[in-house]
C-alpha cells in the first residue's frame, strides 16, 4: 500500500525607465536583462526583466565550476524610481523566489511603483542550478513507501549535479551582494520570509553597509535549529486553535468536544491505519493511501500555517473522527504546497542544522507534543549527505542598528513569536508586530502591506502608523461545508 504522503508533506516543515540593466560589478562582471514575464500557478502574469549571472559553485575556486544565478527584476513604474530596490528573499530552504513571489507582486503595487523589486533564485532553487530530489511531478512516487522514499533522498547526492558543500546559506548571500553590484544599486531593501529571514540577517551580518532596510516575516533567529522546536512549537499552535474554538461560540455548539475527537482519532489511527482511495485533490485520480497517526498530525501540523485553512480544520477534524471521511483532511493538506527543491534544503539544512541535533534533546523537548520529534528523518537523511562550512558568526546574535520590521503569527506552527523576541534582543532599531490568531506568514493584508510599503518609503519606525494590527482576526470557522455563520 502507497504510503509516501507523510514524508512528503514532513518535507514541507518550512517589473520603465532607469531601471539597472548591463551594469558592472566590482567583479567586473555584466549582467544582461532582457522582456520576460513571471506567473504564478494563481495564474498572476508580471512582465519583467531576466537573466543571469555566472558565479564559481566553490567561491575558493574562482577558476573552477560555475553556475547560473537566474535573476528577474520588476522595473519600477516611475521614470526616475528610488535607487534602492527591494529585494525579496524566499523560504523553505528550498523555494525559488521567482516562482514563489509572483502571486504576492499584485500586493506591491504601490511598492514597485517606485522601486524596482528583484528575485534571484538562491543556487540549488529555480533556475539556478536547481536541486530536486523527489520530482513532484513525478506519479510513480506514489507507489512509493515511507522507507522507499527515504531511501531515495539518502540516495540522492549521488544524482546530482553539484558539489552540495557549497550551498550553504552565507555563500548564497555571497551571490546576492554580486547580484547587487551586477544590477548597480548601492544600497537595497530586504523582504525575508521563513527561512529567507535566516537569509536576509546573513546577508545583513556580511554586508551591513548595503542593507537601508530589513523586513522579516515569520522569525527564524540566527541560533534556530530545523525541527528542533517543532514539536513544541505545533502544540503549542494546536492548543491555541483548540482554544479559540472552544471560545467561540458557533465552532464550540458546532464541535463541543473537538479536542477529545482529535485525541481519539489519533488513538485510533495508532492502534489501526485505515486504507483508502479517494479522488486525488489536484488531478481527481484515484489516490490509494494507508491513513496513519503520522500523516494525520503531520497533515494538522502543515494546516495550522495557514489561517484560511485552519477555518476549516474542526470540521475536518470531526469528519475524520464521527465519520470516518478523511477526504476533507487530506484535501487540506494537498493545499499547503511549498514547491520545494529539496536537494536544496538537504543540502542548507544538513551543513547547518543537522549537526547541531542532539537526539536525546529532541526526543525530550518533542514529550507532550501530538506532532512527535520530527528530527528524526532530517538525521537519517543528513547521515548519507555531504556537508559544507559555517562560520564562527554564523549562530551569533545579529547585532545592528539598520531598521528592522518584524511581523509575526500569534499562532504559527513553526516560527511563533518567541523566536522574533529573541532576535530583537541584539537589535537596536526594531519592531516586533503580532498578528493575533494568525500563522505563518504575514504580509497578506491589507494592515500588513500599508505597514511594509510605509516602512519601505520611510524607514523610520516611530512614524509607522501599525494600529491597524490589533484589528486583524483570523477567519472564522466553518460549522459545516456551506461555510462560517453570518
């Protein structure tokens, strides 16, 4: 019986005028743009400029293999923009930016309009020399077991095309400054999302003279460690939505004991799988699958990110448990799709994270937690990979007095806000916003885009108007398939 669903969604813990074209590097390399347009799978059409930059895979052998960055620039509207353009750091590790921001380009309008905005796809994502493990695209992964797959991505390294040593973090933001002097701004704007927060305090730390402004959504702080706090950090998730469920009173009549059918699902699920088939949720295919405690939590862990899906989880969560129609569930959990290169994060996460695991510690800090430690796999992966170098500052506090934006959601899975907190510890020159009830990710509201695009034009933090923030609410849960009540 196909069970490879687990492991993969486990994975998934994670545009006139002056516009810089041909411009010289201190390298004294060019880089030549030319007419391209992003979309995005929303269907999002932005017409840009692309291309590419060649840089050494092994920065201490400049003669040696090189590889291409693929970068696209959205060209300011405006005849003569600002000279700092905002570029915008994706997450993961593992996402490309150019595929991943196009859907968000629409929002930063008023940004662009002034601005250029720049995506560079990180080495080992995109079109810059990317690296892919599982083809998601690929329908014999789903015939797959868990131990199959995992056999795979320990496999991996052997099949592809790069030395995974030189696909760490700070490398990459190497990349980025040569991107930026390639493209002839002196200074730039950085947006970081998740793991592009790691980026973007990196870059910050190695080129603090190049950075106007820094924004940061969804905390990843310099000594976090992959999966480590997950396990606590989803409880602690979890509890908050059961929490508000039982607070509010149309989930709560709808679902009064949402909390005890979840903890029976996951009793029963552990003393017997369920198989069955059900219409896949993207192609309609028949889908075979052995529904086990692991995917279960997992599926719950990945949903809590997203708000608009976390408004449907008491009603799947009493469907799966009083009817056994796990359909809803699964269907949720197919909506939360990261579009991962996962050589990529592999390669980021078992030079940087990996070694810093100790198993005793994780099992300990996973006790209590439903979602289990979720170390586990990243180590057994890690075992058969090669690993790169870090610097001595690369866990150190980030201390500097450059703007800091810093948005966070109350009910994040995997970067609440105690993560920020303690980044903004070194800071000088910070702002810590909360979204109450929220999750992993925040710059999707209107409150949320006013504050950034005000931030950008004027990065002054004491004349940003964020009253806005208090008034944000979580969408409210459905109490049946029609939708929430009025």
């Amino acid at each position: 019986m196909p069970r490879t669903l687990y492991i993969i969604l486990l994975i998934l813990i994670v545009l006139s005028s002056c516009s810089p074209r041909n411009q010289t590097a201190a390298s004294g390399q060019s880089l030549d743009l030319e007419d391209c347009a992003l979309t995005s799978p929303t269907g999002n059409h932005v017409d840009a400029r692309c291309g590419t930059l060649t840089v050494p895979e092994d920065r201490a052998d400049p003669d040696g293999r090189q590889i291409e960055l693929y970068v696209a620039v959205i060209p300011a509207v405006k005849r003569n923009p600002q000279p700092d353009a905002l570029f915008l750091l994706a997450g993961g590790p593992g996402q490309s930016a150019v595929e991943t921001f196009p859907a968000m380009l629409p929002l930063m309008f008023s940004i662009h309009e002034d601005r250029d905005i720049v995506l560079v796809d990180q080495r080992g994502t995109g079109k810059s020399n990317p690296l892919r493990c599982l083809d998601p695209e690929d329908e014999a992964l789903a015939d797959l077991t868990d131990e199959e797959v995992l056999d795979r991505l320990k496999a991996c390294p052997q099949q592809l095309d790069a030395d995974l040593r030189f696909y760490t973090t700070e490398i990459a933001m190497t990349d980025l400054d040569e991107v930026r002097a390639a493209l002839g701004y002196e200074t730039i704007n950085l947006y970081g999302a998740s793991y592009g927060t790691r980026a973007a305090l990196t870059y910050l730390r190695m080129f603090p003279e190049r950075v106007r402004s820094v924004t940061l959504d969804a905390v990843v702080e310099p000594d976090f460690v992959i999966f480590l706090d997950a396990a606590e950090d989803g409880q602690s998730a979890l509890d908050k939505f059961f929490a508000r469920c039982e607070t509010d009173e149309a989930c709560h009549a709808a679902f009064p004991n949402l909390r005890g059918e979840f903890t029976d699902l996951v009793a029963r699920l552990e003393e017997s799988p369920v198989d069955i088939t059900i219409p896949h949720p993207l192609t309609n295919k028949p889908l075979d699958l052995r529904v086990t405690r692991q995917m279960i939590t997992t599926m719950v862990f990945n949903i809590l990110y997203v708000p608009q899906l976390v408004a449907t989880l008491p009603l799947s969560i009493h469907a799966s448990q009083a009817d056994e129609n796990y359909a809803p569930l699964i269907s949720q959990a197919f909506l939360v799709n990261a579009g991962l290169y996962d050589g990529m994060l592999y390669a980021v996460a078992c030079t940087e994270d990996a070694p810093l695991i100790s198993p005793e510690e994780a099992a300990q800090r996973s006790e209590g937690s439903v979602f289990g430690d979720r170390t586990v796999e990243l180590a057994a992966i890690c075992a058969e990979w090669p690993k790169g170098r870090v610097s001595s500052e690369f866990r150190a506090p980030i201390q500097s007095d450059v703007p800091v934006l810093i948005l966070s959601g109350e009910a994040d899975p995997i970067t609440p806000p105690h993560h920020a907190e303690e980044l903004a510890e070194s800071l000088s020159n910070e702002i810590h916003l909360v979204f109450a009830g929220m999750g992993h990710g925040n710059l999707s509201s209107k409150c949320s885009m006013d504050i950034f695009r005000d931030f950008i034009e004027n990065p002054v933090l004491a004349d940003l108007d964020t009253t806005c923030v208090k008034e944000i609410q979580p969408p409210p849960f459905f109490i049946d398939f029609t939708g929430p009540r009025p």
